[in-house]
C-alpha cells in the first residue's frame, strides 16, 4: 500500500494499508533508507515509457528527481527513462525510508546490451505487453529474453497486458496460454497473473505498480524478519 504525500493520501487510505507505505515521515524512528530498483521491460512500443509518464505524474508529490527519459529523433526511447521516488514504510514499529529508481529499457533489438545492462541490479520487473494479437511474437520473445536473464536470481516480476482499449486486443485467455501462465486470475497472495491496463490513460498503472512493491518489500525482508 503506497500512500503519497498529498495530504492523507485520501484515494489509499480507504484500501487500509498493511504495509502502511506513506510519502509522510509519520512519527516512528527512522531506522534505514532503502533503495530498490524496478525496471519495466517488454517489446518496443508496448509502453513502458507511457507507464513510466503515467507514475511520474502520479507519484508527484513523492518524486526526488525530475527524472529524465532519453528519445531517439523518431521519439521512441534509446537509451533509458529513470525517475526516483521516496517513502516512508512502517512496519513493524520500524520506519523505513524507501527510495525506488524506475527505469524503462528501450525494446529495440539493436540495443540488446543496454536492455542488459538495464536488469542489472533490478529488485522487481513489469513486463509491459501489447494486447496487439500481432505483436505475440515480440510479447513472447521479449518474455523468453526476460526469464533467460532473471531465472537464476529469482526477482519478483509482474505481467501487465497494456492497451487493452484496442479494438481487437487479444483475449487475456489466449495471451496467457502463449506466455504459459496459469490461467487463474489471482495468485494466492491476491496478485494477478496478468495485470489489464491502459496506460495511455493511467488505468491500473499504479496499481500494477504497488502490487510489484508489495513483492519486493516482502522479498527483501522474508530472510530478515
Ligand atoms: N491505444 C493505446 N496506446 C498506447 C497505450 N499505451 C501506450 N500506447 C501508445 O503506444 C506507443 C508506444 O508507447 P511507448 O510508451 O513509447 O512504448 P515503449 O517503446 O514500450 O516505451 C505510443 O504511441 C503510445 O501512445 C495504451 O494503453 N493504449
Ligand atoms: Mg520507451
């Protein structure tokens, strides 16, 4: 549960909030910064940038950077967009200054070095893939060289099928026997297999987003509690 800043954060607090993320500093004792790197990987154009607008604008209030996003004159990303965003986290009486650096990896083949260079030192990953029923194979293929690169480290990662507003996306049905998930909506931790969104329009953006942090968090701290 991530609240920003805006005063009461009033959208989030209704949801209650276990993990009690706040953009405040609350009164607990600042115990240890954090930082965690979240990187959103998928094919070129799926829109991960768009994501990455999308959360700049709604983590305002929390942002530490203006952040920066580099375009190739064709405006599609060569190299990375980056932004950080800090919050605080109480748990268990302890707070925590969390600092998260996003960064979008550019989808286009000739930079496969900068995409690995990019997944380096991630903490959690949103695969970002196009609801496009023709671009399948890159969702697939983007998929594989995603998996080949985090299979042994064991990072928390979250699906996001984007542009669902298409005319003819294709069904979540068919997108997750492609990618060969399980075709249950939810993980039994409340996650969702695949997360629906469009960007374009911010829906679910952030959602998909908490939902990645929540995982982190617990990954971080399930060998130190
Ligand atoms: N229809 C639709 N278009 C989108 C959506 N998200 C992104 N786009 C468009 O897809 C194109 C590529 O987006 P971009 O974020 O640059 O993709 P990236 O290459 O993954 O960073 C742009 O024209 C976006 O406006 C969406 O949810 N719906
Ligand atoms: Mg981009």
């Amino acid at each position: 549960m991530i609240v920003d800043s805006k005063e009461n954060g009033k959208e989030e607090q209704k949801n209650g909030g276990e993990l009690g993320l706040s953009g405040k500093s609350g009164s607990n004792a600042l115990k240890e910064v954090l930082q965690f790197k979240i990187v959103y990987w998928g094919p070129g154009e799926s829109g991960k940038t768009t994501n990455y607008f999308r959360l700049r604008e709604k983590f305002d209030a929390v942002k530490l950077n203006a952040g920066y996003s580099i375009e190739t004159t064709d405006g599609r990303t060569l190299w990375q967009d980056s932004v950080r965003l800090s919050f605080y986290l109480n748990l268990a009486k302890v707070k925590y200054n969390v600092i998260t650096q996003i960064v979008t990896a550019t989808g286009q083949e000739r930079f496969l070095s900068t995409r690995e260079y990019v997944l380096d030192g991630a903490d959690g990953v949103v695969f970002v893939a196009d609801s496009d029923p023709d671009k399948m194979e890159q969702n697939k293929r983007s998929f594989r060289e995603l998996t080949s690169f985090t299979q042994d480290q064991q990072i928390p990662y979250v699906i996001q099928l984007n542009k669902r507003d298409l005319e003819n996306p294709i069904s979540i049905e068919d997108f997750k026997k492609g990618l060969g998930l399980p075709q249950s909506e939810e993980y039994e931790d409340g996650s969702l297999v695949v997360y629906p969104t469009v960007a374009l329009q911010g829906e679910s953006v952030r959602r998909c987003f908490e939902d990645l942090m929540i995982q982190v968090i617990f990954n971080f701290f399930k060998d130190k509690l």
